[in-house]
C-alpha cells in the first residue's frame, strides 16, 4: 500500500481506541471522532500529541456532523486507505415488548445510519487496494434474546457490508464485517455488569487482528475474531 491513510469512528475508548494507537504505530495518519471532544483531547494528550494523529468530534447519526467531520479529515490526509465503522452504543438489554421507543431510534440511528453515512461520504475518496472494517457483534449473527435495537442494528450492519462488497468488488474494496467478540471495554461491562473484565481479552487484541486481516488475502465477508 502506498499511503497509509485511515479513519476509524469511535476512537476515544475501547476497542476504537485500540485500533487507532495499533495503526499510529504501523506508520499510518489517522482521523478519528467520537462525540466527546474532551475525551479526543485526552486520548491525543496521553498518546504524546502524535502528529500523524486527527480529532475531531463528529455525531455519526448527524449528516451535517459526519460531512463535517470526513471533510476535515480530506482537507488533512487527501484520501483514505482504510475506513474502520467502529462506533456503536448498546441500548438496553430487555425484552422487545419492554423496549423503550426512543432508544431503539437512538440504537438504530447511530449503529446503522452512521454506519451508511460516514461510509457514503467516504467512498469518493477511496480506491482500488482500499478496505471498509464494519464492526459487527455476534449479535448480528445468530438470535440474541434481550439485544433487542443491538441486534437488529448488528444483523443491519452485517447485510450492509455484504452488499456493500458487491458493489464494490469492481472497484477493487474490499468489505469485511468483524465480530471482535467479548472484548474489555466498557460497552462490554455495560452489558454484562457481574462479569470481572479481566476474564476477557484486552482490545488490542481486537486492533492486532484487524490489522491481520487487512494485510491478509482473505476476500470480502463476514469474520469472526480469533486468538
Ligand atoms: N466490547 C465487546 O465485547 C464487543 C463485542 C461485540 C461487538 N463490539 C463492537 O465493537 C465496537 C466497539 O465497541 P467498544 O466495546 O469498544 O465500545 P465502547 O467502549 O462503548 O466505545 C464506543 C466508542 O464509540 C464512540 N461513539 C458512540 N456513539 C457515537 C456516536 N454517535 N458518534 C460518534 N462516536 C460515537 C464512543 O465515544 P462517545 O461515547 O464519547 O461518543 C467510543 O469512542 C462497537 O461497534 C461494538 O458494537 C464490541
């Protein structure tokens, strides 16, 4: 790859987080958001202010926001190599007849329209060699009772990037949906409140396996992390 130029959604924390400091370190330029920019400040903070780093806080659900955001990143790298959908929320975990309405628009709003946002601006600025990552969840593939708009909204992202693949096989982007599984983050304690974290995997793990499978032959689909 000649430029190695990347965005990633929901950088700040978790899993993002780990993503963007995994490739800061393999050389790439990085723009990231999340919607915080305290919290962007920080991360550029602890990071020791690196200069190939981006931040800008960006509402995935916003249009305005997302256009916003994808242009200061194009003023700033020209184009990307490597787009990373990453940000998602968890909503509630109850039952489908308890789900409270606002929230499930919230969950679908940010995990599925940012999604197609942030990929639809990005796109005139990708070419052939180039790589969209969808974070997926097992949820998205098999029936998660009480994941109510989280399911839905994986399943959502999970088709998206199948079809997306099609479309852009000609064009020589390659689409991957990645389920990093039970991964130490807060989404994780969020949803799993009694769990002790230090049972699971830290998200390096997660942004180590990213890279794996980008710089690996492996064609367009839908995979699974493993060790
Ligand atoms: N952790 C797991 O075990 C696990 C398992 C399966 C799948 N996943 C998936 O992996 C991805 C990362 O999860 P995580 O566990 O690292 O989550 P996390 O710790 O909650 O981090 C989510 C990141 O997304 C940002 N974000 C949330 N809503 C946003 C919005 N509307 N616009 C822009 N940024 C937003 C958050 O920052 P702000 O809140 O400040 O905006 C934060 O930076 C998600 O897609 C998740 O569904 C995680």
């Amino acid at each position: 790859m000649k430029s190695k130029r990347a965005i990633i959604t929901g950088g700040s924390r978790g899993i993002g987080r780990a993503i963007v400091e995994r490739l800061l370190r393999d050389g790439w330029q990085v723009c990231t958001c999340s919607r915080k920019e305290e919290d962007l400040k920080k991360l550029w903070e602890d990071l020791r202010k690196p200069e190939n780093l981006l931040t800008k806080a960006c509402h995935v659900e916003d249009k305005q926001s997302v256009k916003g955001f994808v242009n200061f990143c194009m003023e700033n790298m020209g184009g990307v190599e490597l787009l990373v959908n990453n940000a998602s929320i968890l909503g509630e975990r109850v039952s489908v007849m308890d789900y409270p309405e606002d929230i499930w628009d919230e969950v679908i709003r940010i995990n599925v329209n940012g999604v197609f946002y942030v990929t639809k601006y990005c796109l005139p600025y990708m070419g052939n060699g180039s790589f969209i990552v969808n974070m997926s969840s097992g949820a998205g593939k098999r029936p998660a009772p009480y994941w109510g708009a989280y399911a839905v909204s994986k399943f959502a992202v999970e088709g998206f990037s199948l079809l997306l693949a099609e479309e852009l096989r000609d064009k020589g982007i390659r689409v991957y949906a990645l389920n990093p599984g039970a991964t130490r983050t807060q989404m994780r304690a969020k949803a799993y409140p009694f769990e002790d974290p230090m049972t699971l995997k830290p998200p390096e793990k997660v942004a180590e396996f990213l890279l794996r499978l980008i710089n690996s032959k492996l064609p367009s689909g839908s995979y699974d992390y493993i060790d």
